[in-house]
C-alpha cells in the first residue's frame, strides 16, 4: 500500500508540486504501477531468446578484411588534415 508520505517523498524528489486532491489519484496509479512491475516480475521468460543473447551471437561474428579506400584519396576531400587524419576544430 502506497502511503501519503511516499507520494510527498517521490514529490519532493521528483521536484513536483501535488495537490492533497491528487493523493488518491495518485496512490491508485502508483499502485497500479507496482503491481503490473510485480506480474512482469513474475512472468516466465525461460523459453524465451533474450535479445541481449541474440545480440551475443552477432558481436561473436568474425571480421572479414574487405577492400579499403586509399587514405590520400580520403583526406584530399578533408577541410583538414594533417596528412595521416582528419583534423577536427575544437569548439569552444
């Protein structure tokens, strides 16, 4: 159960002006809130492939060397350079 002095204290941190009228409103939305947590909390998610494992298999691939451009031809188009890399301004 969400109490007044939770939602003053997540007001406060939240830097949030709450009215007493909003309390209920509030405490019934945050109560809500928690229990849909708790159920996504609760879920079975065995089965399931997780992106993050998915994501695993792809950074496993191996580099391949492919054909490259030719660093004169790159930086002759470069506003900058200092003849081996782009020069980038510094912004103040």
């Amino acid at each position: 159960m969400i109490t007044k002095e939770e939602i003053e204290n997540i007001a406060m941190l939240a830097k949030l002006s709450v009215t007493r009228e909003e309390y209920p409103a509030l405490i019934s939305d945050l109560q809500q809130m928690i229990g849909f947590a708790d159920a996504v909390r609760k879920a079975k998610v065995q089965s399931c492939e997780s992106e993050a494992q998915k994501a695993e298999e792809y950074s496993l691939a191996q580099d391949r060397v492919g054909a490259s451009y030719c660093r004169e031809e790159l930086l002759a188009n470069a506003p900058l350079s200092d003849g081996e890399f782009f020069v980038v301004r510094k912004r103040a």
